[in-house]
C-alpha cells in the first residue's frame, strides 16, 4: 500500500513527533478549511500521532465528535487523551468500519503521497463514501508539494524526489503529490487550494466537496 508499512511505522512511532513542528503550518491551514461545525462529525484518515486531532481539540468551538483512523498500533498510542465523545480505530483507510455518509467533514493528510495511485483511488474513495450525501459536506487533504513554476519549487522538488529515491525507508514520505487529478476520478471538485512553499514542509492543501 504504501512506502513504509505499519511495521515500520509502528518503528518510527516514538520519535515521530520531533518532526510534527514541520506539520503544523499545514495542519493549521487544513483546520481552518475544513471549518467543522459543532453538530458535525469529523473523521480523520490515517490520524498518526494524532496532531490533527489535537489541534482541533484545543480550539473553540470543536466538533461534538471526531475519529482518528489509524493502522499503525504503535501511532495510536502516541496520540494521547481526547475530548469525551471522540475516538480512534485502529484501521485501514482503504476499509474504515465506519457506515456510508457518517461525517461531515473527513481530512486525510500527509498519507497521498506515501501511495500508489491504486490505493490513493482507494482512500479518495471511501472518503467520498464516508461523507454525507447533503450539501457542506467537505473533504480536506494535505501533501508534500513544491511548486516548480517558481524558484524555491525549482530547488526543493528536485531535491524532495531525489531524497525519495535514495533513502524511501527514511524520506519516501517527502515525494512531491498533487492530489488533483486524483480527487476528480474519486468524484469531488476542488474548492480550496493553498501551497505552503516555507515553514515547515512544503505543502499543499486542498478543500473538496463531493461532485
């Protein structure tokens, strides 16, 4: 499924939060765009240490629930306590045992890139399946991305693929991915689109809404 599988992951997971500081720029950006509501529910793929979750958690007004899916059992656990009412499973996020149209808002991010494109269908998929037929529902995704229309993009993508390459175990995660074309097979239409070229990693993130 991924460069990395969840052996790895489980491996990676005690010192996964030294690097989270290069999240949070990103992160912020995808909370502000997703914007849940206090009567929706909000499901995270592929939650990892649960930054997202946690920065949500912290703000005001906060979903009344939230999930954090998350195959890695070693991530899971580092992921800490939650407000009453919100949980994690411990899943795939090709398969999440959630029913159809059970949340408003789902996010996925820094995952995309780490795939295939069968297996990015496969998570765009029961994305659009996870989210609710009514109109607002929303998806929000995140990838490393470096825009080489401009100078730093000309620099750092080179440099995020070559890194990729040589060393996937450690730096496979730092392939460049814009997702677009990949969420219109899946049905939805872009809304947002913010790059992040500093800051932490370089980043896009993007709002959708199911077509």
């Amino acid at each position: 499924m991924d460069r990395a599988g969840a052996s790895n992951w489980d491996r990676l997971a005690p010192r996964y939060g030294r690097q989270e500081r290069l999240e949070e720029r990103a992160i912020a950006t995808a909370l502000r765009l997703a914007a849940p509501a206090p009567d929706e529910r909000l499901v995270d793929l592929a939650t990892g240490t649960g930054l997202l979750l946690r920065r949500l958690a912290a703000r005001r007004p906060r979903p009344i629930e939230a999930v954090g899916i998350e195959r890695s059992a070693g991530m899971l656990a580092r992921v800490g306590p939650l407000p009453a009412g919100w949980s994690l499973l411990h899943a795939d996020a090709r398969a999440v045992p959630l029913p159809d149209g059970c949340a408003g808002v789902v996010t996925c991010a820094y995952l995309l890139q780490l795939l295939d494109g069968p297996d990015r269908r496969a998570v765009l998929a029961e994305a659009r399946r996870l989210l609710r037929p009514q109109s607002g529902a929303r998806l929000v995704v995140v990838t490393v991305w470096s825009d080489e229309r401009r100078a730093a993009g000309r620099l750092a993508g080179p440099a995020l693929r070559s890194a990729a390459c040589v060393r996937p175990r450690v730096w496979g995660g730092l392939r460049p991915l814009d997702p677009a074309a990949d969420l219109a097979a899946a049905g939805f239409t872009a809304t947002r689109r913010v790059v992040l070229p500093r800051g932490g990693y370089p980043s896009l993130v993007l709002a959708a809404r199911p077509t």
